[in-house]
C-alpha cells in the first residue's frame, strides 16, 4: 500500500464532493448530496493488507480532517477469516477508537454453503470465534447474502444452521444485536452467473422475522 498515495487520493476526492462540483457533474438528486459511510472494502480481503492498522488509521485521520467524521459510519467490510491475526485486532480497535463498526460477512452456516458461496473451506467453529472475538474489540454487525443458486431457494438446512449459529451467539452474551440481509442487485461478473438469481423479497421478510424472533435487529436491502 503506497499510504502517501491513498491519503492524497481520498483528501482530493474528500474536498470535491464538500467543495467541489462532484454531485452536479454526477447528477446526484439533492436529497442523496449527503456521504453516508466511508467502508473500506474491496477486490479482495481488506484485512489481508500489510499494515492493515495503519490504513485504518490514516483513512480515520484523513477523513476527521476533512470534517466528515466522526458525520458519518466508518465501516469495515470483511469476511473475518483473518481476524485471529494480532494486526488485524490492531486495526479493530483503531476502528472502534474512530467510532467505526465491522460488518462481517455470514453468508452460510454450513459446510457446503460456505464452500459454494464463499469458495472457503474455513471450519465453522473458526468463524463463529473470530466473530465473537472481533465483536469485543469493535461494535459488530452481521452482513449476510442470500442468493437463489440454480432456483433452490433458501434451504431448510441453511436456514436452521443459520438460525443456530445466531442462537449460540446471543446465548454467548456477545454484543452482536443487528443483522443486514440483502441479495444481488446487479449482475454477476462470476463464472456461475448463470446459475444465479436474487432471493425472493418474500424469503428475505420471512426470514427476517425468523431472526428478529431471536432477538436481533434486522435490515433488509433489495
């Protein structure tokens, strides 16, 4: 990471949308001028980075500067594969130290979904503990996708898995309290595309109140 380089990118491109003529040449309505996050997120896992903490904390810095933080959600995006590394718990609490949050991904609960979904062989168990490890550096909620692969629909296995997975955490105290559910909403650029398709808007409500009968607060994106 040239750190010099993303510093300089995001105080330019900072001072065109607060000062700058950035939301008329986009034609973005007025009731949408307004930044709502800064996420660090990307091509890639974000906290597999070098240094990963000291991106964290130069976004923060440069982003405060700009006086758009502590505004607006600075939010981490991750998979949370690699949240048992001491520099990536660093970056947590750098996190946490600028009022962000981490929104960690939880696509499946089984064995085979996490494999089809996620491409990742990743034991559960491993998963489940880095969560709850990062929800006691930095205020955490779940991210989860749910996608229509080959017209199959939401599983009972999946649901249940999922469902228990989300029991075990409010049952371990954890301060987890907010899930966002979403689907596709563009086209995929992935070899299985044609194998892909959004969830039913009636999947999402219905299990969306199967979560929030768990005790969690839920969001829904379609």
């Amino acid at each position: 990471m040239d750190f010099e380089l993303l510093a300089e990118e995001l105080r330019i491109f900072l001072d065109d949308v607060l000062h700058g003529d950035f939301y008329q040449r986009f034609q973005v309505e007025e009731s949408q001028r307004v930044i709502k996050d800064i996420a660090i997120a990307g091509n890639g896992e974000p906290t597999s980075l070098t240094d990963f903490a000291q991106a964290v904390s130069l976004v923060g810095q440069v982003a405060t500067q700009a006086g758009v933080l502590p505004g607006c959600r600075y939010v981490l995006i991750s998979n949370g594969s690699l949240i048992h590394q001491t520099q990536v718990q660093a970056g947590l609490q750098v996190l946490d130290a600028f009022g962000g949050e981490l929104w960690y991904k939880l696509d499946s609960a089984t064995v085979a979904g996490r494999r089809l979904i996620n491409n990742t062989r990743q034991p559960a168990k491993a998963s489940l503990d880095n969560l709850l490890l990062a929800a006691s550096l930095c205020p955490t909620k779940i991210q989860t996708c749910l996608v229509d692969v080959d017209k199959r629909g939401l599983s009972p296995q999946e649901k249940a898995a999922y469902l228990g997975v989300l029991k075990r955490v409010k049952d371990m105290a954890s301060p987890i309290q907010e899930v966002l559910l979403y689907t596709i909403a563009r086209p995929s650029l992935q070899p299985e595309a044609p194998r892909l398709a959004p969830m039913g808007a009636g999947v999402l409500a219905e299990f969306a109140e199967d979560i929030r009968r768990l005790g969690y607060t839920v969001s829904v994106s379609i």
